[in-house]
C-alpha cells in the first residue's frame, strides 16, 4: 500500500510499525458546538482508511480523541449556565450519532483530554525537567521550540503569526514567539480549572494528543505509532507542535506517516463559521439521507479540496441508484464470494493512496457488465450470487450499498404518506386473496398516482418511490 505522506511529500510505501498490525490516531472534535462537513470530511477519510487497511488483512487500532476542555468550551459554559460535563457530553452524543447516521464506524479508543490529565501531567513534568518546558511566575507552562533542532521538520513552515501559534494570549515571559503553552494557568474565578504541581489550570490544546497517544499505544524506539491525521489545517501548528514535544519527550518519532485530508467548500467558498457557511452535518441531514451524503462526500479525493454544493450531490445520487438497482435484481439471492478480479482491481486502487475515483470508476463497470448478464441469463443463479457478494464487499470496503434496496427507493416519502400506501397494499392484497381483480387493479393505479411503484415477489409486495 502507498500513501501520501505530508512529512515526506510524496507517496510513499507502507510498512507499520509491526508486522499486520496498524496503529492510527486522528485529532477529533473540540465539543462545544454540533459537527459540521469538516469533521464528517476528516471522519470519512479515515474510515475509508481503517475498512481498506482492514480489508487488507491488518489488525486496525483507531484512536479517535475528543477535546472536552477549552477556552470556546468555556465560553459555551458561561453562556448556557450548563456544567462542563452537560455541554461536552451532548455534543460528544451528537457527534456520534451523526458519524453512525453517515455510517463511520466507532474509534476502538475515543480518549477525552478531561480524562487523561495525569498522563498530560506526567509528559509536561518530563519536559520541564529535561528543561526544555519552563514554567512562568503565573503558573503557565510553556515549550521552549528553540530546543527542538527539528521543529519545523513536519509542516516544513514555521512563521511568527501569534494568532496562528497558540490558542491563548500572548504571554510576556515566553522566551520565543513560537513557544506554545502546555497547561495554562487559571485566569479568574469563572474559568475551570484543574489541580496540577504546576498551578490550577488546564492543559493546552497540543499537549493532549501527545499524552493519549503515548498512554494508549506502545511503538518502538523510532515512533510511537504507524499513522497520525487529521485535516490539512491541523498540519501547522497543532500538528508541528505535536511532533515536537513528543520528540523532545521520548526522543523518538510520534508518528511514522502523517495524512491530511483537504478543506470542504460550500459553493465554491472555504467552509468557515467566521464567513456564515459552516454547513453542519445535523443539517444536511434533514435534507438527505445519510447514505446518501457519505455516497457525495467520499466521492473526491480525500487530500483535494470538496466543493460542496446540490447539483454535484444529486449527480452522485444517481451513481448510487444504478447500484442499489443492481441489488434490487438479485435481492432475494445470498452471496457466495466476491468476483476476484474485481475485488482484487478495488484493493488495488485504494492501495494507492485511498484513489476512490479508480475504485467508483470499476464498481461502475461492474454494475453496467452485471446488468448485461442478468438481461441475457436472467435465472443464472451463480452470477446472481456473485453480484450479492460484490455489492457486499463494496458495502464493507466503501459503506455504501449496505441497505435493503426497496427501502432505500423510499427515501424522501413522509411517515404519514407510508402508512397511506402500505395500507392500501394491505386492502389490496386482501382484495386479490378475495380474487377481487377490479378493485386490486383499481387499488394499483392509485398507488401509482401517489408517484409510487408497486411489486408482488414471493416475499410480498414491495414499493418503491417513481
């Protein structure tokens, strides 16, 4: 398998740390606030990577943080009069249930920076007695990047942009402009704090990933673990100051590959909440089903940028009707094992760095070359049951294709108006029981009317929307 690493800037082959064994670790959501494209982007492209790795034949570890304690989180604390555990635990729930609707399967460890303060603790007390961590009269401790010869070694920048350098005023004691805060200090009587030797504070934001990853995970002398993401604007600084103080720290490497996915667009314009377009995944659920947008947004490339827009959206529905369609012929067929040849041209185009648009373009060719099959032998149950298995092994791999296809064509019909057509499918499965044929007819094309096609299988009647 090759991947484009951000360090190396090229692809490169991959060879974990341990022979089929892989450890990832992606930077999550800070939880003040419902999850938006952003993080459905990022949350995708690392699954798409963790079910190919896994396909593959490697034991996967995924470690998915949240960060449940920051200054935006203290702000919501303060404005909504909640506790800190009420504000993070509802939006760590929301979180998750809008990753499950877009069918992202769960991190084996998902770590909060609240719950993995002594292991915070523990590497900020190493660092500043290997003095290359100070702490100021205020309490506030800060990394000293001048020690680091290699910071600058991950993103390949380093600037004195104060705004982009710490989450946190500029304090006067900090030795170099570039020196990023690890635990800061409390500023009043209203900030949430926690006891620590250093002062009653909080820890910086990139201390956190550091410590999860060297409690969770046990690398070798050379790295801590095979892959580190997250999105292309965590690249600098949270990412540099990552690898740096994990650096200094154990004197190893804190990753062995770094991938970053690209930045979401609405309309052609940089998603963000300080422009008014930061569209939230709670939101473009209530416009499209969730299989549907996963279908839209692993589409592109995960290191290109995504536009987001309808027209785009719809065009990539279509893709994924044609194969629930497919599935719609053979849906009362069990599988038996995936074509070879097909399952091997999928790997292989995932293999190179995750490329979906080769993947789509050969589940499109089967689709198109199964469908003449069927036309030609449509009772060949061999091909049938090698279709199923196709469609599984893409619902697997891609986690698209996994509902049951007379379902999935109902998307888009309220409640009230599927009650209204299954009752009349019952009134009319009683009228052809009492061999009723007029009024079954009659019944029939008022289905129709209501835009919805009907059809009689062994299993019962089934419909769909027209």
């Amino acid at each position: 398998m090759y991947l484009y690493d951000s360090v190396e800037r090229k692809k490169v082959l991959f060879e974990p740390i341990f022979p089929k064994k892989v450890s990832i670790y992606v930077c999550g959501a800070t939880v003040y606030d419902d999850a938006h494209l952003g993080h459905a982007r990022s949350a995708l492209s690392f699954d798409i990577l963790s079910r190919t790795l896994k396909a593959l034949g490697y034991e996967v570890t995924l470690c998915k943080n949240f960060t449940d304690i920051d200054d935006k989180i203290v702000k919501k604390v303060r404005e909504t009069g909640k506790s800190l555990k009420e504000i993070t635990s509802y939006y760590i729930d929301r979180y998750l249930s809008d990753m499950e609707a877009l069918g992202v399967k769960r991190a084996d460890i998902e770590p909060k920076a609240t719950e993995s303060l002594d292991a915070i603790e523990s590497l900020i007390s190493k660092l500043i007695e290997k003095d290359i961590a100070y702490i100021t009269s205020s309490g506030d401790v800060y990394f000293d990047t001048s020690k680091d010869s290699k910071y600058g070694k991950i993103s390949h920048q380093v600037v004195d942009d104060s705004k982009n350098i710490s989450r946190i005023e500029i304090d006067n004691e900090k030795r170099n402009i570039k020196d990023f805060a690890l635990w800061k200090s409390c500023s009043g009587d209203e900030d949430i704090c926690f006891s620590s030797k250093f002062s009653r504070g909080r820890p910086g934001w990139h201390i956190e990933c550091s410590a999860m990853i060297e409690k969770h995970f046990k690398g070798n002398r050379e790295y801590s673990i095979d892959i580190h993401g997250g999105g292309a604007d965590l690249l600098f600084p949270h990412h540099e100051n990552e690898a740096s103080q994990s650096r200094c720290a154990s004197g190893h490497e804190l990753a062995k590959y770094w991938l970053h996915n690209g930045f979401v667009n609405i309309n052609g314009e940089k998603m963000s909440k300080s422009l008014g377009n930061s569209f939230f995944i709670k939101d473009a659920l209530r416009e499209y089903n969730g299989e549907i947008l996963r279908n839209y947004l692993i589409s592109v490339h995960y290191r290109n940028d995504f536009n987001f827009n309808e027209e785009d959206l719809l065009i990539s529905k279509k893709r994924l009707d044609r194969l629930y369609r497919l599935k719609k012929r053979v849906v009362t067929t069990k599988a038996s094992q995936p074509n070879s040849k097909f399952k091997k041209n999928l790997l292989n185009s995932l293999s190179d760095d995750l490329n979906i648009s080769r993947a789509l373009a050969y589940i499109d060719e089967m689709i198109s070359n199964s469908n003449d099959r069927l036309d030609i032998n449509p009772k060949d149950k061999s091909l049938k049951r090698e279709i199923v298995a196709n469609i599984k092994f893409i619902s697997e791999l891609l986690g698209i294709g996994r509902e049951e296809p007379f379902s999935y064509f109902q998307i888009g019909i309220d409640r009230d108006l599927k009650f209204k057509i299954e009752d009349l499918i019952s009134k009319r499965d009683i009228a052809k029981k009492s061999r009723d044929y007029i009024l079954a007819d009659s019944i029939r094309k008022e289905i129709l009317s209501l835009g919805v096609s009907i059809m009689d299988t062994h299993n019962g009647t089934v419909w769909e929307k027209i």
